[in-house]
C-alpha cells in the first residue's frame, strides 16, 4: 500500500544501497512504513549537474510541448489518486477524503500550469524614435531548487515543479523526510508523463546539509521554500551570497473576526472545520478566533460542541474526521502552550489532552479567558488549538489581528458591505477570505507580506517566480 521509496536523479530512481537511511514513521500508529535513503554529497551535486545540464533542452522545448508533459501528469496523478492518497495518510496522517482532495487539486495544479505556460507573453513597446523596435521578452530563470514541508506532502510540491517546468525551468526537488512517499509519486507521474532526463531531481537527507549545499552551487538560480519563518529566514542568509531569487512562504497565524451581524451558524461550521482540518497543521489554518462580544458566548458554545464531537483516529479508517499530529514534536508544543495559556488566565472548554496510547494523537481543544500575551496568540499553534476572545470595537480587533509578525493569512465573517470594505483594507496579511475560508486555488496566487514571507504561489504570478524579464530595444 505505501510508496516504495527512491531518489531521482538524472532520469533514474535510486534506492538505498550504500545510502544513509532513516525511518519513515505512521503518525497513527508509531509504526515504520519504509526505510528512506538519504542523497549523499556526490548525489546531491548529481542532481544539480543534471538539472544544469538539461536546462538548454527543457528551456528550448516549446510551451505546446511542455504543457502536454504536465497534462500527462495531471492524467497520471489523477488515474493513481487513491494509490496516492493511501500513501499520503499513512506517512502525514491526514484523514483519506483530504488526502485524496489534495492529490486531486495537486492534478489540477499541473494541468492549470500547462495551460498558463502557453498564455506567458511577452509585449511590444511603442519606440519614442522611428525605426525604434521595444519589446519585453519573458524567459524561464534557469535550475531551482524546491524544499517542501510534511503538511501538504503533494501539494506543495506540486506547486513548485508545475511553476517551475511550465517557466521552462529544471528543478532540484528536496521534499520532506515525514512525508517522502508522496513526492516518490508525483515524480513517478512525471517521469512515466516522459519528462526528460534531468528536468526533475528528487532528493532527502539532512536538511540543513541539503539546503547549504544546493544553494550554494552558481548553477542553482531560484530557490522556493515553504516552512518555517526561522528557517526561511536563514535560507535567504544562503541565497544572498549568490544574489539568487527566492520565494519565500513561511509561517502563518491567521485571525478571524466575527462581527456583530455576521451568520452565525455559516461562521462556526465554516470555522470548524478549517480550524481541524489536518489537525490543524495548515499555514493557512485560523489560529485567533476574535468574536463580537454579542455573539460570544453562542459562538464558544457551538464552536466547542462541534470540536469536541469529531471523531478522531486513523484516517484510513471509516468516519474518521481528524488525524494525528505528524510526530511527536507537536504533542509536547501542544501541551507547552495550553500551560502557558492556564498561566496567563485561560481556561479550557473542551479537549486538552493526547489521546490513545499509540500515534500522536491530541484532542480539537478550545481556549477562553488568555491574556493577550499568551503564546496561543503571539505564535503559530500548528495544530488543533483554538483561542477564542471577545472583542468590542473594529478598530480594537483590527490592532489585535494585525498585532503579530505573520500577515499570511485573515478571515472575518460580516454581512455588512462597508464592514467588508474595512476588513478587507485593514487586515495585513496577502490573503483575506470574507465570509469562507477558501484562499487557495490553483488559479489564484498564495503568498503572504510581513515574516510571512515575499512572492506568490498558483496563479499567473506562481509562474512569473520562476521567469526573468529582459528588455530588448532594437534599432
């Protein structure tokens, strides 16, 4: 049922023979899925000579041309989505029905990107003196290197290798160690679609070692990085040396505010389930829930009623609604935040707790009564933690909202028009969902402003990451 896992390299899978090795580990269950090889120096530079080296070829090739291999992808992706999706619960934990959504959209992704490559145009400026001919000529960067976190393990990788081969770029692919059955498959996808030897590289080991060797190699022109802010933050220390172009999607802590005269019912369905949506291990998840102190008190009641009835388990496992945390790591920073929220005041209405014996599994958990310094509301909880406080005045929330680091993601919940309008300009984040929590499309950009990170993802600006502008006057 599980991936069989290798490294690609220069058109060839590698498995584990004479490679470092770690173990791949089922969140549900504490159990070893795989061993997964680990690229070794010579591997890495491998990786990066064949990226360099097929870059002429793959750049030549026309977008008609390129779009079909992506199209063939997305064919193939689809065709094996259950296969895939099995792969991506067992490693991540995620329940099936999302596992399976996220291999479907991550298809669309490749197809939306084919089709953007072949409307990528350039333009003609009219010249200030006769005979004078300007035009702006787009063209791909050159070999990127992609790292790729454990929470979205098809998503995001699909993101960066459909951006990147529709620009016409090659690509070093360092996907996540948790989660590496599911990047294994969409390669596999790419591959069998006929993607020439050395466009797409695949490649695991310590990320630190990987990262610094990558960047620092002058063939590696691009880098795109989803993770943490602290570590984005050192990456860009990397990629400054060589004057590289990064794109950069780091942490997240989304607020939500519901105002006075919002729905409700649309608010705390809407809330639920994207606050427990793979256990809350979402950047985009929302993270501070500020409510109109008229709706409050209904709001927390609802709110904790639905959370607390979820069903939680394994997520092959019929009805299952949430899965574990994706290891271990996030139990304890669970535990550590509802003690420093209890120290500053708050109080638990449901949940707080692990659960079961095996796996990583915590309680969808509600908070009232912390104090603004509280770290469920300075930092990004990363799981299925809610804070939730009143508020009075929109001025007041909008402060709080925008009181943090991260400007990732926002939601607010209003049926007024000139509230809306207020949110909207007034909320600092790149993306801002108004009555949904729906910011991610394959044809939409995704990025965020402050220590969220710069550029964007999907969308006709996804594609423009990974494309140089040169101007040529011509006489």
């Amino acid at each position: 049922m599980y991936e069989p896992l290798h490294l690609y390299i220069d058109g060839r899978f590698i498995g584990t023979e004479g490679r470092v090795t770690e173990d791949v580990i089922d969140p549900a269950t504490g159990g070893v899925l795989a061993r997964l090889p680990h690229a070794s120096p010579a591997d890495l530079d491998a990786a990066v000579d064949a990226a360099a080296r097929a870059f002429a070829g793959w750049r030549a090739t026309s977008a008609y041309d390129r779009a079909a291999v992506l199209h063939k992808a997305a064919t193939l992706i689809r065709e094996r989505a259950d296969a895939i999706a099995r792969t991506l619960t067992m490693e991540q934990g995620k329940v099936f029905a999302e596992a399976k959504g996220e291999v479907l959209v991550s298809a669309d992704i490749f197809d939306w990107n084919a089709e953007e490559a072949r409307r990528s145009y350039g333009r003609v400026i009219p010249g200030r003196v006769a005979g004078v001919h300007q035009t702006v000529v787009i063209e791909p960067v050159g070999a990127t290197a992609l790292f790729t976190p454990w929470n979205f393990p098809a998503l995001t990788p699909a993101r960066k290798l459909a951006a990147a081969l529709a620009a016409g770029c090659t690509a070093v692919l360092k996907a996540a160690e948790e989660t590496p059955g599911t990047a294994v498959a969409l390669v596999r996808a790419l591959h069998d679609a006929g993607v020439p030897a050395g466009v797409v590289n695949l490649v695991f080991g310590v990320p630190a070692q990987v990262s610094a060797q990558l960047i620092a190699r002058p063939e590696i022109r691009k880098i795109s990085f989803t993770g943490s802010t602290p570590v984005g933050k050192h990456l860009l220390r990397l990629a400054a040396d060589g004057v590289k172009r990064t794109t950069m999607e780091l942490g997240g802590n989304a607020p939500v505010v519901v105002c006075a005269d919002a729905d409700l019912d649309l608010a705390v369905k809407s809330c639920v389930a994207a606050k427990f949506r793979n256990a809350g291990q979402v950047c985009i998840s929302p993270s501070r829930f500020f409510v109109h102190e008229s709706l409050f008190e209904p709001f927390v009641h609802s709110f904790a009623a639905q959370a607390a009835a979820l069903k939680i388990g394994h997520g092959l496992e019929d009805g299952v609604q949430m899965g574990p945390l994706a290891h271990a790591r996030r139990i304890d920073e669970m535990e550590r935040l509802l003690d420093d929220a209890q120290a500053h005041g708050g109080k638990i209405v449901t949940g707080g707790r692990r659960i079961q014996n095996a796996g990583y599994f915590f309680q969808p958990t509600v908070v009232t009564g912390a104090d603004d310094k509280a770290r469920l509301w300075t930092h990004e909880i990363f799981g299925p933690i809610a804070p939730i406080a009143p508020f009075g005045e929109l001025d007041e929330v909008l402060g709080r909202s925008n009181g943090v680091e991260a400007g990732l993601a926002a939601y607010a919940f209003t049926r007024d028009v000139h509230t809306s309008r207020r949110l909207m300009e007034g909320l600092e984040a790149g993306m801002v969902g108004l009555n949904n929590l729906a910011v991610s499309t394959p044809e939409t950009p995704f990025g965020g402003v402050k220590e969220s990170g710069h550029g964007q993802e999907g969308g006709a600006e996804g594609l423009h990451a990974y494309q140089n502008i040169k101007f040529v006057s011509e006489a």
